[in-house]
C-alpha cells in the first residue's frame, strides 16, 4: 500500500504508511510536508 497516489481535500498525496489504527501517514508531491489523516477521508487513485 506504500507509495500510492491518494486524493485528500482535493490534492494528492503519496501515502507513506497505513497504521493498524486506520490513520494514514501523507506526504506531498512536490515538498517534504506530512499529513496524518484517516483512511476514510482519503481517495485512492491507483
């Protein structure tokens, strides 16, 4: 699951790691910011 495109408000993101609490760890395309965000609130793209 690592490494895959996601849509969350509207941007995308690489997600970097899923935890066993559902909360998925974001990184941005084209800086070093992060994100933690649940899983719910995410749209796969691959």
């Amino acid at each position: 699951m690592n490494g895959k495109k996601v849509l969350y408000q509207e941007k995308e993101y690489i997600l970097i790691h899923k935890y066993e609490t559902g909360y998925c760890e974001l990184k941005t395309l084209d800086s070093f910011l992060y994100k933690l965000v649940h899983e719910s609130e995410l749209v796969f793209l691959e």
